[in-house]
C-alpha cells in the first residue's frame, strides 16, 4: 500500500480571484460557450447589470445603457456611483458591498458581495469607473489583478458607474454572445421595472404595463380572455390561457428571473387552482384549470433564499417580515383579488370555466388511451433498445452533474451506436428513432398516445403529467445534415412545439452541430462545421490535404464521435425570438405547400449544389496536379 504523505505542504491558502478561477462553477454555475441561455457569459452580464438594477429600485436613474460587440461588454447606469474609495473594492474584495446595508438596499438581487468580483476574476480585461459630483474614479483589472489604479480626476460626465469587460478566453472558450438570450434578459428587467428605458446597441427597451406586456410578448397566438393582470405590495400576476398544450410560467423574485421556478411558483400554481375551484364552487381538477395556462409571477422579498449562486430557483419558505409562508402570503393575495376580478367580468369567468369544461373533456378521452400507451411503453424495447439511459438525471437534485444531463434522439442504428459507444455514460443518453417521425402539424393530442415513436419519447422524458419532472437538461437532435435529416429535424421539432412547447421556450431543446468535412494531412487533422472553416484548414495545411465531405452520421466512427459529443461539442440551441408564433413557424414548414416554402428550399438547395460542385472541382484539380 502506497504511503499516504499529507503534511504542511499540502495545505494552500487561495486568494479571491484564485478561488473564482478554480471553482468558476460555485460561483457562476456552467461555463459553455453562450450556445445556451444560463451559460457563464450571461451570468456574468446579469451580475453587473442586477447592481444597476438595484439603483433603479432605489430611486436611482432611469436609463442603463449595454452595448456587446466583439466579445466585449459595457453596462453604464446613471444611480448614485459607487463611493469613490470604495471602487477598487467592491470588485476585488469579497464579501464587500453596500447590500449588506438593508437601507440603502431593502430588496435587492444579491447580498453575497460576489458578483462583480467574479466578473472580475473571469474576464480578461475588467475595467470600473464611477462618477460622484464631477469626480470620476477608474480602475482596470486583468483575471482579476489590479493593473492600472490612477487617482480621481475631475469630469463632467453624469453620475453613475460604467462595468466594461471582456470574459476571459482561457476560461470560456471560444464564446459567442447570441443576441436572442440578451434580448430576453433585457425584456425581462423592463418588464419587472416599469419605467426603466434599456438601451441595447442604440436599441430602446421598455415596459409601461409590467408582467402583462411580457405575457403578450411571449403568448402564442390570441389568448382565450383578455390578460388578468393583477398587482399588490411586493407582488405582481398576470395571466391568460392559451390556445397550446402544456403550463407556461415566468417567475421572479426581486427582478431576478428564476427558469426553475421555486416556492413562489409551486405557490402559485396551487393558489390560481385552488381560488378558481372556490369561485365555481366545482371540484375541478389542478390538472385542468391549468390546462394552456400561460402565467407570470413576481414578488419582492428581502434577503430571499436561492438553492444556488446563479439564482435560478427560489428556495425560500416565508416572506418577510409578514411572517406568512410563501404559500399563504400568494393563496391570501389572490382568493382577495381574483377572485374580485372574476365577479366584476362574469365575460371572462364564462370562457374560462368553458375552457376547463374542454380541458377536463379531453383528459377523459385520452384517460383510456393514456393507460394502454403506458402499458405499451413498459412492454416495449424503450429501455432496452430505443433509449440507452445515462446514469444521472435532471431530478438528482443532489448530484452535481445534473445540469449536464442530455439526451441524443438520433435516426439509425448506426449513428446512435457511434453515439452510444463514445457517449460519457454518466450523463450522455441515447435514444434511437425508427424511420421518420409522423408529421403531427394540425393534429390533437391524442397522436402522442397512439403512436409508439412519439409515446416513447415522451415516456424517455417523464413530461406527460408534469414538465418539472424531465429527466434530461439538453434534448439533443443528431440528424444526418442532408435533406432526410433535415425533414426528420423539422418532423421532431413540429412535435415538440405542437405539445410540449415548454420544452423550447425554457431552452432544453437543441440541434447537434457535427463537422461537414475532414481536412487532413500527414501531421494534423481538423474538423470544419462550414465552408469557410474547411477554406481556413485548407491554407492552414496546404491544397494537397485529403478532403472528406461527412453526408451523414454513421459515417463518423465512435474513435472520432467522441471529439464532436465532448469538452467541444457544439450545440445549436432552438429559439423562438420575440413575437414568434408556432404556430405561423409550423404552418410555413409543415403545412401546406407554399410558394414562400417552395423559394425558401430552392434557395437552400442552390447553396448545397453548389458546395457540391465546388468540391468535385477540387478534387478534379487535385487529380491534374498527381498527372502533371
């Protein structure tokens, strides 16, 4: 048995910025490369703009300016500066900060000090200034080293403070910023502080209504009854029904947007319930009341209780300092003011008791359907030859890895076995598809029960009763990058949004970007996801490399798989941006042809042919050049 040697030398002692950067996940959760929405480089983006925020709530300015270009950011808000004395550290020391003053921040986002100095330890060029009374006080940190740190001058610049960084490229690597993720996190502030102009790029965001025009923002469609919007001291609801499948919920606390929901969410779904069936005085089930509920809720609570460092879910059980649970405090505001609004606009108390009559109509006829597709699903070969499970799941919630839980639903035995074979097991599942999927476009729900391709994917991720429940963080489609994967793209896509739409708006589902071509020589091999990577690889290793056009997955073998599925994988996410509707996407791609439909793939059609011919060029060339 080896000598176990622990002595003084192996205790160290870390400084702030050395810790952040050795443990960036305790403090901003993932890293990623911004290809999803909770990615380190927008946490860090919220964690500097949350502080303005915080001013805005104070009392303190009324504009906050971003611009992001080139990997670069800037956030300047017009409050109250940082105290000039204090500059330097309030983003290098931790647990510094004027949070922990419940005066001058009764209800802010953060009280842990850590923010900015994270964004300060994780960037490569951090750079604060404030201003106070026309004196500006500037600093300029490097991975968190203080580098220039010049005396306070006079200017005539308005007061506030400026945050410019760069995040670093050793720890994010290769990251872009996609505008879509912004666009929502910056709507969301707005919507949250009525009031508050954001100006992104030169751009305006702004809200005058709140909660309700952030639900008309993102509904889909016309919703059954005009938007309930109701407010009360530290809280604020809106909600609609809407004309799709599933529960749809947008939740925060304190102006922080919480994408896993939390105690005031759970307490809400059971109020909203609870107070309807009072009105009606009818034991309807939970399940269809809330059967299309398009909802958002917002309370202020002081010094809430989060279940990690990024803030996405609330844990916290009372509200203070009334004392009340969470639950009650939620339950009391709405039997008060719901129910008032349903009595004074019996209109709208009609439709939505119509709305729960069809719900629980259509949950009866599919009750005998949904028994015999679940039988189905336990005899069948879902866990035996369909899905290869991983180990860990999204709701381990005491397994660290959960967040990198995903699920690859790919076509053919071939490239879910390359996949299968060079998969991480612990958090990799696979699950293969037989043939093309049915085209569900226009179709009910009932298609998900009687067919076994879509019962099976539905049973592989546990949502048919409730979404909370999904087993896997990235839903992952591996198609073949010619025009049948693209069809089985679409196919999977239209199911997905037609009856689990959420799984899209909360950003779970994503497109799996595999390498076009193979260039190399003797000495190096690179992997090109475009034309002009394949371009750059070509005069990075000369025009005699051998070139190798992927056409589809099972032609890549396990040995090379494992490049494209790990550390460097490369996710395209689903997007729906602002005002989009699924059901005019899903009308132009799967319903009936049209002549914008038909130009749009003549289009796509032109840039493969001509790839196509463009590479039968070069490997023409390549033959004359051996000849001669």
């Amino acid at each position: 048995m080896a000598e176990n040697n622990y002595t003084e030398d192996n205790i160290r002692s870390l400084d702030w910025k050395e810790h952040i950067r050795l443990r960036p996940g305790m403090y901003i959760g993932k890293l990623g490369d911004g290809a999803s929405a909770d990615d380190g480089i927008y946490i860090l983006l919220k964690e500097v703009i949350d502080n303005s925020i915080d001013e805005f709530v104070m009392g303190n300015g009324k504009k906050i300016d971003v611009t992001v270009k080139d990997g670069k950011v800037t956030v300047r808000d017009y409050g109250r500066g940082i105290p000039l004395g204090k500059v330097v550290d309030v983003v290098s020391k931790i647990n510094t900060g004027g949070k922990y003053d419940s005066k001058a921040f009764k209800k802010s986002v953060g009280l842990n000090g850590v923010g900015t100095k994270a964004v300060n330890a994780l960037s490569g060029h951090f750079m604060v200034y404030a201003v106070r009374d026309g004196q500006l006080k500037r600093a300029v940190f490097s991975r968190g080293e203080l580098v220039e740190d010049p005396p306070v001058e006079a200017t005539s610049e308005t007061n506030g403070t400026l945050v410019e960084f760069v995040p670093d490229e050793q720890v994010f690597k290769k990251f872009v910023f996609k505008k879509p993720y912004i666009d929502k996190l910056l709507w969301n502030y707005c919507y949250l502080n009525k009031g508050l102009s954001i100006y992104f790029n030169g751009e305006r965001y702004v809200s005058k209504n709140g909660l309700k025009d952030l639900l008309e923002s993102n509904i889909d469609g016309d919703p059954l009854y005009p938007i309930i919007h109701l407010e009360g001291e530290d809280i604020e609801v809106a909600f609609t029904h809407g004309r799709t499948y599933g529960e749809d919920y947008y939740s925060f606390v304190n102006g922080q947007h919480t994408t896993q929901g939390g105690t005031h969410q759970s307490a809400f779904r059971e109020a909203v319930a609870k107070v309807i069936k009072d009105f009606y005085n009818k034991n309807y089930e939970a399940s269809d009341i809330r059967q299309s509920i398009v909802a958002a809720v917002a309370v202020k609570v002081i010094e809430p209780v989060f279940e990690s460092q990024t803030k996405t879910k609330l844990g916290s059980q009372e509200i203070e300092p009334e004392g009340k649970s969470m639950r009650a405090f939620i339950n009391d505001f709405l039997k008060v003011k719901l129910d008032n609004f349903l009595h004074k606009n019996p209109d709208v108390a009609d439709i939505l008791e119509k709305k729960i009559k069809q719900s629980e109509k259509e949950r009866k006829e599919l009750s005998g359907i949904r028994k015999l597709a679940r039988e189905r699903a336990k005899k069948s070969s879902l866990h035996n030859k369909k899905l290869r499970d991983c180990r860990v799941h999204l709701t381990d919630t005491k397994d660290e890895r959960r967040e990198q839980t995903m699920l690859f639903i790919t076509e053919g035995d071939s490239a879910s076995g390359s996949i299968t074979k060079s998969r991480n097991v612990n958090t990799q599942a696979v699950f293969s598809l037989r043939g093309k999927p049915l085209n569900s476009y226009g179709l009910t729900k009932k298609v998900v029960y009687e067919n076994e391709e879509f019962n099976l994917i539905q049973a592989a991720l546990d949502i048919e009763e409730d979404m909370e429940n999904l087993r896997y963080n990235k839903i992952i489609i591996a198609t073949d990058a010619d025009v049948d994967g693209m069809h089985i793209r679409m196919l999977l896509l239209t199911f997905f949004l037609r009856f689990f739409p959420d799984l899209v708006k909360r950003n779970h589902v994503y497109v799996l970007q595999t390498p076009l071509f193979r260039v190399r020589n003797k000495k190096k091999t690179i992997y090109c996801y475009s034309d002009e990577e394949r371009q750059r690889a070509i005069s990075e290793l000369g025009k005699a490399a051998e070139i190798t056009r992927f056409k589809g997955l099972g032609e890549i073998s396990p040995d090379e798989f494992q490049h494209f599925i790990g550390e460097d994988i490369r996710l395209e996410p689903v997007l729906l941006s602002k005002g989009t509707s699924i059901e005019e996407v899903l009308e132009f791609y799967m319903g009936k042809n049209t002549p914008d439909r038909q130009e749009f793939i003549m289009d796509n059609l032109r840039v493969e042919k001509d790839l196509a011919e463009e590479l039968a060029a070069e490997k023409l060339q390549k033959e004359l050049d051996k000849a001669s």
